[in-house]
C-alpha cells in the first residue's frame, strides 16, 4: 500500500520557537487517522504544511508523492479549525463557489447531505448558528472526491448531537481509497472511528499505531493511553 | 443509536461478539440480509475497514456467507449457529469459573450456589 503522506526530517519554527522538530511520518491511503495531542502540541501546524498554509523551516512533505502546491491542492480537502467561509453568501452560493473550486465536488452530494438536515439554502451563512455553519462546513470538505481529507478539530466545539451527526457523515462517506486525518484532542469521543493514531507531543511524534492493536496488547483504550503518556 | 463498547478490548471482536450474540439470541434470523458495511460501520459508529474485517471474520467462521451480487446474509446452517453457541457459552463458563475460584470457591460450591440462584432468579 502506498502512502498519502509523507514527512522527512520535518521541522518547523516560528522565530525562536520549534513548533515541530524533525518529523519522520508516513501515512498510508485508505485509512481513518487520529492526530493526537494536547493543546500547542503541533497539530495545527503539521496539518497547515500539509495543506500549504506554512512552509516547512527544514526537511520535506510530500501529498500524493507532491511538496504542497497546486498538485496536492487538488486531492486534498480541508477542513480549518476555523470558519473561513464569506457569511455574506448563501448556502447555494457556497455551492456553487465550491463547485467552480474544485472539479471534484460533488454537488447532488452536498444538496443531498443538507436537504437530509433541513438546512435552508436560501439563507446566508450568517443568519445560522455556529453548529449549523459547522455542519454546513463540513458537508462541503466531505462532498470532494478526494484523496486526503484533513479535518482539523471537526468536533471541537458542537453539542453530542451534533457531535453524533459529524461522526456519521465522516463514516458514510468515506471511500476506502481515500484517507482522513482528524484532528483533536477529544479521543474518546472519535476512537470507534479511527484505524490508526499518531500522538504527537511538544512537536515530535511520540506513538504512531492502530487502535485495536493498542486495545489488545495493552487491555486499555487509545483515550486511556493518552492520559497516561500525556499527564500533567 | 452507537453500540456500546468496552474500552479494554479491541473493537473487532466486539463487533463480532455483537453479531454473535445478536444471531444467538435469534434477534437476527437465520437467511436475514444484513445491511452494508457502511451502514453498519454508521449504525455502530466505527471505523468500515474494522466492520469490513469483522463481517469477513463472521464468514470465516460460517455465521454469515456472500451472496456475489446480493450482499451478505445470516447462515442457514443451524449447526454452525449451534456451535456458535457452544463456544460462547463456553468462553463465558470458563471465565465465570476462573472469577469464582479466586474468590476461593470450589466446584460443589459453585454448583450449589448456581442451583440456588437459578431457582432464585426463575421465580
């Protein structure tokens, strides 16, 4: 199987501060990815040199076998931990503004995923609530045909319910081929879902395995392991 | 409605032990279609590569076959779900049996304490 993801020797600073130190890391396609780690560990920042926001310091990354550009844009969908969206559109002009974006994007999907929500798309982004501008967001990530999806804190800041509703639509549409990479700190919520787990402390990758391997040979969870490895 | 899961043990085998236990209890029929691997990874909340490999581990040990183009079914062979039984009942006497014996039981206790309790619990 081949990778996805790939990191050689990766570091990143911010001025003085090592936000990441050489980071050898290799994910493969065709799997649900925990990115794991407390707050100010390198989450973001890792996933932000993946996508091209940030430029590696020192070493390499490669998407689909590409240093972030053009061509790993393409095959990746992200999803900030931030909204970026313009609140001054509509829903259908999100839409269509995806639409001329990306090649990929499946619009039937995206009307199909908020008609199941009875979300309005006649509204604009800012007459709704902060969970439905989430979802809304999410429902456009997850209409790509992609080969990487990256989902930075999905949920970080929504009810169960609607904790619930993100869990499933990242489950009915993933494709075996592609891979998501989640991030979040919240992992009891999310281990059901994952295949495989990176922990990642202080801007070095400390554990990279697969859930139910840890759940076999340690008899505890991935959640319960992250307490242990991480406590204060 | 996300099925409950232990947190000391792989999911896998939870899976499967939910499917065993579903087609024991005859909650699952014998012929039924089972949805798709992304319906149940979705009714369960769990990874479909991990419910892909656990129905693939069902048809291994003939609780459920593939139909090529109709999905996947509960066995007819009522001697596989029997076995089934057998070794589930099995598994959950030995570690009953292992849990009494550290608290210092032996076998005619245990077997006294069982037929109080039985008639205890059926009335």
């Amino acid at each position: 199987m081949s990778n996805i993801l790939e990191c050689k020797n990766l570091r990143k600073q911010y001025g003085k501060l090592v936000a990441l130190n050489d980071i050898n890391l290799e994910l493969p396609e065709g799997k649900i990815i925990g990115l794991l780690g407390p707050n100010g560990s390198g989450k973001t920042t890792l996933i932000k040199l993946a996508s091209g926001l940030l430029v590696p310091s020192s070493g390499q990354i490669t998407v689909g076998g590409n240093a972030p550009g053009i061509e790993s844009k393409k095959i990746i969908s992200y999803l900030p931990e931030r909204n970026y969206l313009d609140n001054t559109m509509t829903v259908n002009q999100l839409i269509g503004f995806f639409g001329d974006f990306y090649p990929d994007f499946n619009k039937n999907k995206a009307v199909d995923m908020l008609t199941r929500l009875n979300i309005d798309s006649a509204r604009k982004l800012k007459t709704l609530s902060k969970g439905t501008k989430e979802k809304v967001q999410l429902i456009m990530v997850m209409s790509r045909n992609a080969k990487l999806y990256i989902l930075d804190e999905p949920i970080g800041g929504v009810d169960p319910a609607a904790r619930d509703y993100i869990l499933e639509t990242i489950i009915s549409n993933y494709n075996e081929d592609a891979t998501i990479l989640i991030s979040t700190h919240l992992i009891a919520d999310i281990e059901s879902v994952l295949d495989d787990f990176v922990f990642i402390k202080n801007g070095e990758i400390v554990m990279q395995s697969s859930v139910d391997k840890i759940r076999d040979e340690q008899g505890k969870s991935v959640d319960a392991l992250f307490r242990e490895e991480f406590k204060c | 409605m996300a099925w409950d899961f232990e947190s000391d043990r792989s999911i896998y085998s939870q899976i499967i032990e939910h499917f065993e236990l579903s087609i024991l209890s005859g909650e699952l029929l014998p012929g039924a279609k089972l949805d798709s691997v992304r319906e149940l990874a979705s009714q369960a909340s769990v990874n479909p590569n991990t419910m892909q490999r656990a129905l693939s581990e069902l048809e291994r040990i003939g609780l459920v076959y593939t139909q090529r183009t109709n999905g996947r079914f509960i066995t007819q062979d009522l001697s596989a779900i029997e076995n089934a039984r057998n070794n589930f009942a099995k598994k959950h006497i030995i570690d009953f049996l292992n849990r009494m014996q550290s608290l210092g039981l032996n076998k005619a206790q245990i077997i006294d304490l069982i037929e109080k309790y039985y008639e205890e619990d059926l009335q």
